[in-house]
C-alpha cells in the first residue's frame, strides 16, 4: 500500500465542518448545574461500636482511623435524593458536550432539557417538603430513635463482651439495668441532637441551573484595552503630579513631600499594572483559545466517537454472543436518540449514519439480520474512524472488530457506498490512482 493510499490525520475529509469550528458562541450554552443537599450522616464514633473512647485514641488514631458514618435519615429518603440528583446530572451528561468549558448545551435543545431539569427540581422540592414537614419530621425522629435504640443496646453488649475478655473490673455506681438504660439513653440524645432543625434542613437544600454564554477569546482584548487604559491614566496621573512639583518650588516643605508620597503611590500602582495586569491578561487569552481549540474540536467530533465506540463495542458483543442481546439493541437506540439530540446542525451526514443503524436495528423487528448489523457497524466505524483521525482525534483500535487502524482512501470510500452515503470527490493523481485526501488550507484540493 503506497503512501499516496493512506489517510493521514492531517488530511481533511469532511472539509465545510472546518469553519464551523469558530462559531461554538452562536449555537451553544454553557449550563452549570448546582445541587446540594443535607446528606443526613455523621461520623461514628468509637463509643457507638461499643468501643471505649481514651485520650489515647483520640490523640492518634482519630486523625488516622475513620469508623465511618451513621445515617440520620431514613434509608427511603436518602435514597430517593440520590435518585433525582443522579437523574438530573444524567439529564444534563446526556443532552450537553462534556468540554474542558463545562456542559455545552445546544441552545435549540436547552427549552427541552429545562422542561427535563425543572421537573427534577419540582420532585426535588417535594421531597424536601415531604422530610421537613411539620407531620413528617417527628415521625423520622422517632424512627430514627427506634433504630439507634437497637443499636445502643448492641454497643452495651458489645461494650460489656470486651470488659468480660479483658476482665476489667469497674466500679459502678448503678446496677447493670440502670448502667445500660443510661447507657442507651446517652446514645440515643447524640444521635438526635445531631438532627438539624426543619428549617435548617430545608436551608441545607437546593437545586439550581446556571446558563452562560461562552467566554470568547475576543471578550478579553476587552481586558487587554482596559488595561492598558488604566496604565495610560496612571501614567498621565504620575506625570501631572511631577509637573506639578516641579512648579511648586517655593511651596512648603510639608506639602513637596505629601505630593511626593502620593507620587510614589502612583508609580508603584502603574508598575503593578504594566508588571501584572498585561501579563495575565495575555496568559488568559492564550489559555482561553487553547481551551477553545481544543473543546472546538471535541464539539465536532463528538458524536462520531459515539458512533465509532459504539460500533466497535457491539461489533465485540456480537463477535462474542453470536447474537445481538437485547441489552445492545437499546443501547444502539438510545445512541440514536442522543445523537440526534446533540446534531443540533441537522448534519445530513450525521443523520444519514443515524438512520442507517435504525434500518438494521429497527426497535419493532422481532428478528434481526446478524449479517446485515455486523456489515452496518463496520462501515460506520470505518467511515468514523476515518473522519476522527481527519479531526486529529486518536480512536481506540477497533482491530478485533473488523476496522482497520489505517483506513485507506479506498476502503473508505467503499465504506460511505455501502452506506449508501455520498461519495466523496477526490483529486485524481497522474498515474490514475487516488491521491490523499487534502486540507481546506490547499487550493487544488476538493471539499468532500
């Protein structure tokens, strides 16, 4: 295979994206989402293990030894929290580009993923009423006492088992009734004085969303002028107060040195704006742009990794099995769906390969050609793959599954016809035989 065949990473196969690389503002959002919530647990301590607690342990080992930590809501509650949150950061995972910029959301998707996230909030706020209510409340105090009270009664026995062992003998004022009775007691109130106030849980809950345009790399020349026009009027400020000295020479003494202190003042000032302000100014742009590039790039190549991974994992399920399992047919259909979410260009290319995977998948068919699926697969990891190293992207290998590491331009060009894709155009060389494909940057070259 000669080198003119294969497809370098530095070619560009899929040419019009390329400028589409700088307009990231225009179409997307970034979207923080802030959660936080009274997780309802505290440190055990020795003692609740029945343990003895000694200044010794507490000088060395406490900063060393973690017991863990005991619930103070029920187990219900809890668990339904996690739930919502879980599925609101999903939500969020799922409908938005994970960058180094944060959660990138496509602006035509945000109303939908709103409506999603503020469902999540209202089930979230019900909850929250629902624990703190003045019926709920003492009836969580109460379970949480009858709880803690079987666990007080085994720390006693254990606690008393470890006495029996080491035959310490203790003085006790109390009979062993009154002594345990006291004992769980004393367990008890900790625990549930540990227990916040309704209107302090209440406080300790929250679900918000943040949306924010991006930080272009342009909004900081902003920075740079503004700078630069704090230097400029530092400088003018200095060179007022030098005129004016200079014009006051028989001024008292008292007022020459208050105008030289405030020149000082100013110099300083001016030296921390041009040793300081340019400087991170310049560093935060340079930053920013890298930031961008990079996230630019992961933005365009994102959902050919999808569709790559994707292939490359079922094509490996179905090596193995012989089959397609249904748990892989509803993974390939909610690819589908996010896809087409995210594809908030309408790239036809993009939806060309989606409704590929719905021909051979379809979510009604009782059975499913395994020849057809397998075929399909490989022609989209083939045609992704190609696309991903164009990006600059490194795919993992999909060797095992049937695509090559290198593909060359006419496997891929087969590829795209087996999936019925438009064919690409490309510059023909002069002993007839397919040149590389070029970059954008090249005059002679063809935009596929």
């Amino acid at each position: 295979m000669g080198n003119t065949d294969l497809l370098s990473t530095d070619s560009d196969i899929i040419g019009s994206y390329r400028p589409r690389l700088a307009n990231l503002s225009e179409d997307l959002v970034r979207v923080d989402l802030d959660i936080c919530a009274w997780r309802g647990t505290v440190p055990i301590a020795a003692g609740d293990l029945g343990l003895d607690e000694s200044e010794e342990f507490d000088a060395t080992l406490h900063e060393y030894l973690h017991l863990g930590r005991k619930r103070l809501l029920p187990s219900r509650y809890a668990q339904e929290r996690e739930h919502i949150e879980r599925q609101a950061r999903d939500a969020l995972r799922y409908g938005s580009y994970d960058t180094e910029l944060g959660f990138l959301v496509p602006k035509v998707r945000w109303p939908t993923l709103r409506e999603k996230l503020q469902g999540l909030k209202t089930q979230y706020e019900r909850l929250v009423s629902e624990i703190t209510s003045a019926q709920n409340y003492p009836v969580i105090c109460d379970e949480i006492r009858t709880v803690y009270t079987k666990a007080a009664v085994q720390a006693w026995k254990v606690r008393q088992g470890l006495k029996a062992v080491t035959n310490a003998t203790v003085d006790e004022p109390l009979t062993p009734a009154q002594a345990q009775a006291e004992f769980v007691q004393d367990f008890v109130v900790r625990v549930l004085q540990a227990i916040p106030s309704p209107e302090a849980i209440r406080q300790k809950f929250s679900f918000h969303w943040t949306v924010r345009y991006l930080e272009l790399p342009s909004r900081v020349e902003e920075e740079l002028r503004q700078a630069e026009l704090t230097r400029l009027q530092l400088q003018a400020e200095a060179e007022r107060i030098e005129a004016q000295l200079c014009s006051q020479r028989a001024a008292d003494a008292a007022e020459q040195e208050k105008q030289r202190l405030e020149l000082a003042s100013v110099r300083r000032r001016l030296a921390a704006e041009e040793a300081v302000a340019r400087e991170v100014a310049e560093k935060t742009k340079a930053e920013l742009e890298a930031q961008y590039s990079r996230t630019s790039t992961l933005v365009e190549s994102a959902l050919r990794t999808m569709l790559y991974d994707l292939s490359v994992d079922v094509l490996g399920v179905v090596q193995k099995h012989g089959r397609l399992p249904g748990a892989s047919a509803q993974r390939i259909r909610t690819l589908i769906e996010r896809v087409r979410f995210l594809n908030y260009r309408d790239a036809q290319d993009i939806e060309e390969l989606v409704q590929k995977l719905e021909a051979v998948v379809p979510a009604d068919a009782a059975e499913r050609n395994l020849e057809d699926i397998t075929h399909a697969l490989q022609d989209i990891g083939t045609v992704t793959r190609a696309e991903l190293m164009a990006l600059g992207e490194s795919p993992r290998s999909g060797r095992v599954a049937g695509i090559d590491d290198v593909i060359n331009v006419a496997s891929y060009r087969r590829a795209r016809e087996a999936l019925s894709l438009e064919l690409p155009a490309l510059p023909i060389s002069n002993n007839g035989r397919s040149a590389p494909l070029l970059s954008p940057a090249s005059e002679n070259s063809l935009l596929l």
